[in-house]
C-alpha cells in the first residue's frame, strides 16, 4: 500500500508544480497569475517533500499521506473560493484542474485511510 499511496503524492505534487508553472508563465503563456503560482508551488512542495518523508520514515507513510494530500485538499478548497469570489483566475482550464485535482486528492485521502496503519 505504500506504493499507492507515494504514487498518489507524486501525481498529485507533479500537478501542483505544473500549474504553478503554467502560473508563474514558464510552460504557457497567457495564464500567468503570481499568487496562484506561489499557491501551488507551495502545495506542490509540501507534497513532494511528504514523499521524501515516506522513504525517511517508511512505517510513517499512512500518517505523511493523510497529513500533506488533507494540507493539499484545504489549499485547493481555499483555491476554489478565491475563484468563486473573483479574486483568483477564473479561466476554463484553472476550473477545470480545481474539480479535476480536488476529486484526485479525494480519492487519494480515501486510499491512503483505507491502508493499514
């Protein structure tokens, strides 16, 4: 099981580091949007360094998992909210990677509860 839970956290941190990316203007241009890029590299970080920790402290993996995908969901949550407010980038491919990375990191917690501790 922690095979699946690691390929979850490296699917998950490579999205976030891919769409900061494509906010910092680095992979695409016309969706730059500087505090969504920090968002994301954040999340993005703290997901790949969890996956570092599960090699560190393998006997941690379930509790590492749960900890940086529940860090993830919050952040992405909070990401939704700026967009419905206004205050964050409201363009089709940023909500579609919110519905699409928000049910990703859903079914991830959900392996990840369901592994044994």
């Amino acid at each position: 099981m922690r095979r699946a839970i690691r390929l979850f956290i490296l699917f998950e941190g490579a999205a976030f580091i891919t769409a900061a990316l494509t906010h910092f203007g680095i992979l695409m241009k016309g969706y730059q949007h500087q505090k969504a890029g920090t968002a994301e590299s954040v999340i993005g970080i703290v997901l790949l360094c969890g996956l570092a920790l599960t090699w560190i402290r393998p006997a941690s993996t379930r509790g590492i998992g749960l900890a940086v995908q529940a860090f993830a969901l919050f952040g992405t949550l909070v990401g939704i909210f700026t967009i419905v407010i206004g205050v964050g980038p409201r363009t089709a491919p940023d909500i579609t990677y919110h519905v699409v990375v928000v049910i990703v990191l859903i079914c991830g917690i959900a392996a990840t509860t369901r592994a044994r501790a």
